[in-house]
C-alpha cells in the first residue's frame, strides 16, 4: 500500500527517506493497514502540534532566546520520530524559527556587551577610591546590575568577567588593607574597653558568684589602666560597664550574707541529687512541666556556696551538661512547632526527622561561628591576659553547644 510520506512492504510499515536519509522502518500493519496508516497519520498530527505550539510560545514570551535549545532539540528528534507526514516542512518552519531566535540572541548579546563594557568603566572609576562606605555601596550596586544582564557571546564571556571581577578586586584589596593597617591608639584603646565590658557581661550572667566577683575586681583595675578614647565613645561603655559591676557586687555580697554554711559530705550529696534529678528531667521529652520543674532546681542549684568540693566535680558536669540538654530540647521542640503548625500530628518518626534537619542547621550555624572566632583569633590578639580569658571562655561556650546539641541529634536520630 503505497502513501505520499510511506509505504507499507511485508507488512511493515516504511517512512521514505528525507534530507539524506534512506528509507526506514517505522511499524507494522497490526489490524489493517488502513487502520495502521491512520495511526502512523494521527501520530505525525501530534508532533506538528508539538511545532505549532513551541512557536505560538515564542511569538508570544518576551523571553524569545530561551526557547532555542527546545526548538533544536525538537528539529533533531523529528529525524528519528516514528510517523507519516511531511517532516521536510517541519523541519523547515523549526530551521525558518531557528534563524529568528539567533538574530535576537546575537541583538540581545550585544545589547549585553555594552552595557557590560559601562559597568567595566564604572568600576574601573570607582576602584582607587578610598571613600570606602559610600563606595562600597557603589559596587554592591554595580555587581548587581551585572548578574541581571544577560550574557555576551562565549569567545568574550571570560575576558569581560576578568575585566569585571579585576576592578572589583582592586577595590576590595583596598579597602581591606587600609583596614587591616588600621591601627591608631584611639582605636585599640576603644576595643579595650569594648573587650572590658564584653567580660563585665559574661561575669555578670555566671553563675559562680564568686568568680565573677573576682573578675569584676580584675577588670575595674584594668578599666583605670587604660588610655584615653573620645568623651563621647567612651560615655556609653562606662555607663553600662560600671552598672554590670555594680550589680555583680551587690549578688556577691547578697549571696555571701545568706549562703548556708554545709558540711563537704552533705554538699556533695546535694549535689549529686540536683544532678540526678535534672538529668532524668533531661532523659524525657520536653513540656511546660518539665520546664519548670528545670528551673525550680536550677533556683535550688543557685543556692549553694559558690564554692563546691572538688569530689562533687563529676556530678556539677552532670547537672550543667542535663541543664543545657532540657533547655536546648525545649528551644527545638519550639522551632519545630513554629515551622509547622500541624507538628503534634506527624508521627513520631516524622517529628524526629524534623527536629534533626533543624538540629543540624543549627549544629552547622554553631560551627561556623566557632571557626570564625578561632580563625580570628590572631587578628584580635591581645597582651592581656583578661581578653585571652574572654576568647577561651568564647570558644568554650561553643564547643559546650555542640555538645550538647550533637548528643540531641544523636538521641533523636538513634529513636
């Protein structure tokens, strides 16, 4: 049975060759042939569809250059398609919508390079200026206008980028050596005194009275040490730095007059009671009533001599690690609620692989900010021995984070 784009021989079913192409099997007759013709016919409609479509899109999208890679993908595909139609017209109108699309893309992408060519000679402008602020602003504009044109033809691309990127780096470089060499004795006498009240706040929210006490005498000797800053950088420092230790005095002095005197044998065990109590509270999940049954012993825990006995060591890590673990499990448990509101119905499973994913962005917050500081370090370092103190306690408070906060994502993870 012959047919204007086929025929059908030994019951199969040929499409003649076109552009090139020789003669090919496509099907074979199933019920009959003019059956097995209308099927071949019906699927040739469908890709012609397929055309019309795609360039009804591009006709009507602003975005015309987009559409290339899906027209040439479909011209290629029409060479192996299985169907009886006149595919030397298809492949016409994609080759006719082919040519249009890269007349724009080759307007477009020199419409690109110059405004690229513009943010370049904006940039090589601004690059030796030192009005840092003002111009760091000027830059941040700049690179965004240049991640919104759109690209250029590929033999430039990489020396415009260079180009682009050589001013923003000069720039940049800089700025950050003028910084970096930044180093008046006004400055350093201000950071100082940022460092001194920095170790005034930590003192004022320990929980060892008397450490804090003995830091507070430490740091006021320090503070009368030190050089001069502006009246007006210094005021505010003052202000909030000699109020921390005011009241860092009165809790010394309010705790030594009321602290109960306690044998070592009877401390010991009020404190290994404390800690078991707060570490069972730890084992559960977390609620209003654990919360507050985790304060009332941390305000019994407050209540002892700052002074502890060195055999009741092990059972003041157990406490503070349980602490840190109910309250960290509240923190999440209210995370994860706000992030969904239907939480209390998800199966257990569920609820854990939530927790965990939070867990672990927190974890990987935590981190990052540990390694920033131990990074920093150098840059930030100082002969006194009370900032070093400050650093060191920084650095501990994070690790003891992640402690806690692995030993949760372990707990949850093993459930």
């Amino acid at each position: 049975m012959e047919h204007p784009f086929g025929y059908i021989k030994d019951s199969n079913v040929y499409l003649k060759g076109f552009l090139g192409q020789e003669d090919r099997v496509i099907g074979e007759v199933k019920e009959s042939e003019e059956s097995t013709i209308k099927y071949f016919e019906d699927r040739f409609e469908m890709v012609r569809q397929k055309v019309e479509k795609l360039k009804k899109d591009i006709e009507e999208n602003q975005n015309k250059g987009s559409f290339l890679m899906k027209l040439i993908h479909l011209k290629e595909s029409l060479l192996t398609y299985d169907a009886l139609g006149d595919f030397p017209s298809l492949i016409a109108e994609l080759e006719k919508e082919e040519s249009y699309l890269e007349e724009i893309i080759q307007v477009n992408r020199e419409r690109n390079l110059e405004l690229k060519r513009g943010l370049i000679a904006e940039a090589e402008a601004l690059m030796h200026s030192t009005d840092w602020k003002k111009d760091s602003e000027e830059f941040k504009n700049l690179k965004v206008k240049w991640l919104k044109t759109g690209p250029v033809s590929k033999e430039l691309e990489e020396a415009m980028e260079t180009a682009f990127q050589d001013a923003l780096d000069v720039f940049y470089g800089n700025r950050k050596n003028y910084f970096d060499g930044l180093a008046l004795q006004a400055e350093q006498n201000l950071k100082i005194y940022e460092n001194l009240l920095e170790q005034a706040r930590e003192a004022h929210d320990m929980a060892d009275v008397r450490l804090a006490f003995e830091i507070s005498k430490k740091i006021q000797k320090k503070w009368k040490e030190s050089g001069r800053v502006p009246a007006d950088k210094r005021q505010p420092i003052w202000d909030e730095f000699s109020k921390l230790n005011n009241r860092i005095f009165s809790k010394y002095k309010r705790v030594m007059q009321s602290v109960p005197t306690l044998s070592p044998g009877l401390m010991i065990k009020k404190i290994e009671k404390l800690a078991q109590e707060m570490q069972i509270l730890s084992a559960g999940p977390s609620s209003a009533g654990v919360m507050y049954e985790a304060k009332k012993l941390q305000a019994e825990w407050k209540k002892l001599p700052p002074k502890k006995p060195r055999n009741a060591q092990q059972s003041i890590k157990t406490f503070v690690f349980s602490t840190d673990l109910v309250f960290e499990k509240s923190f999440l448990d209210k995370l994860a609620h706000s992030k969904y509101e239907d939480f209390d119905q998800k199966e257990k499973s569920e609820q854990n692989t939530i927790k965990a994913g939070i867990l672990k962005d927190l974890i990987a917050r935590d981190q990052k900010e540990l390694d920033t500081i131990k990074d920093n370090v150098e840059n930030f370092r100082s002969n006194e021995a009370e900032f070093d103190v400050m650093i060191q306690r920084k650095i501990y408070g994070f690790n003891r984070k992640l402690e806690v906060k692995n030993y949760l994502l372990k707990e949850l993870t093993n459930n």
